[in-house]
C-alpha cells in the first residue's frame, strides 16, 4: 500500500470511529465522465473476467433490499427506482457489488451538502465490492453497464467523488474516461457544515457555511 493510500485508509477509520454527530468530514476530487464519448468504452460491459456476475438495476424493494448488508440505510431508504436507483451485481444469486445513481440532486447527510444536478446528470456514488470479490473486474462491469444504460436514456454526464488518497478508485474511474473538474473539501460537526469548493463546482447561494442546513452545491459546465 502506498503512501497516500495508507494515510487515506487511516484518515478513514480514525474519522469513522467517532459519532457521526461529532465529526464527519472528506476532502475529495470531482470527476466527470462524458457519456457521449464513452461509447466505445461502456460497449464492453460483459467482461470476460467475470462472466459469471450478472449486473442490473434494481426494480423492486425486494431486488434493492438484497444490498441491506453492503449499502448504508440511507440509500436503502432514499431508494425509489427513479431518481434515487440503485445498480447490483448478482454472482450465485447473491449480491457481491453495487452502486447508486441519483439524479435532479444528491444529498450528503453526513457532511451536510446537497448537490443541485442538471437535467442531464446523474451522481454516481456509494459504490461498493464485498472484500472476498474485489480485483476481479466486478466494479468495471458496475461502472460500464451504468455508463451504457444512462447514455441510452440521454444523460450527457456521470459525476462522481473521490476522496483524496483512494488511489484504486481514481484509477478505476481514470480508465472508464473519467476527467478531474473540481475539488471539494467539507466537515460537519455538531450540526454545523464547512465546504470549500473550487474547480467547476460552484455555490448557487453563496453559502459556504450551514448550521442545520444543508450548503447547496452546483457542478457547472
């Protein structure tokens, strides 16, 4: 493991360790993915690596509850197969992977910043492979069936957040086309929210600080 890596793995437990009300906070890269050039790219959902794990969305509250034991409650909760979906990759009639898709907006409870999104985005986030499936190209085919289906339906833009020293999913990301267009760097503690953003991620209402609150973000163009 890497340096970056390291400190980004202990940063993680040691902030994940205290109650969420006292203290959450995560410095992380924006990154856009073109839908429209990334054709060729998402063509290849069906990797040979794992030809076995079958990957589509959820349709029901029974398919979105079989994430119960790897998807935080919240995504669980906020499903609802329309602008809040939910990605899951089958392998046995198990589910080993997935990942959630929201459009119009996006909210971070934890840190307390809400993401506006425009008509043609969509935020990928709260991606997740159990341990024992890791590096076997689950993710890839999580990534590339979303970019396939979502370009189908006329998104233009997959965003999504990476935080600082995750060094597996930059490079994850990096290879499916994804391009670095901002910064955000937040903490929430007791109620109170701080964001500093730069880049092409902007404050629609100047507000850089919240106090039961959510601070309103916007991803320009």
């Amino acid at each position: 493991m890497k340096g970056g890596e390291f400190l980004y793995q202990l940063g993680k437990r040691a902030v994940g360790a205290l109650p969420e009300r006292m203290l959450r906070t995560r410095p992380y890269s924006v990154y856009a993915i073109d839908l429209a050039k990334s054709e060729k790219t998402a063509a290849d959902a069906n990797d040979s690596s794992c030809e076995d794990v079958v990957v589509g969305w959820a349709k029901a509250v029974a398919e979105r509850l079989a994430l119960a034991t790897i998807a935080a409650p919240v995504n669980l909760e906020s499903w609802n197969g329309t602008t809040r979906r939910a990605l899951i990759a089958w392998r046995s009639n198990a589910a080993v992977g997935g990942a959630w898709i929201s459009s119009e907006s996006f909210e971070e409870h934890s840190l307390g910043l809400r993401l506006d999104l425009a008509a043609d985005d969509v935020w990928l986030h709260s991606a997740v492979v159990i341990p024992s499936h890791r590096r076997q190209g689950i993710y890839k085919k999580i990534l590339r069936c979303a970019m396939q289906t979502l370009r189908d339906k006329g998104y233009s833009r997959l965003l999504l957040g990476v935080t600082t020293g995750n060094e597996p999913s930059r490079r994850a990301h990096a290879s499916a086309g994804a391009v670095k267009i901002g910064q955000i760097a937040a903490a929430r503690s007791n109620g109170m929210s701080v964001c500093v953003a730069t880049g092409l991620v902007a404050y629609p209402s100047g507000r850089r600080v919240g106090l039961g609150r959510s601070i309103n973000l916007r991803i320009n163009r």
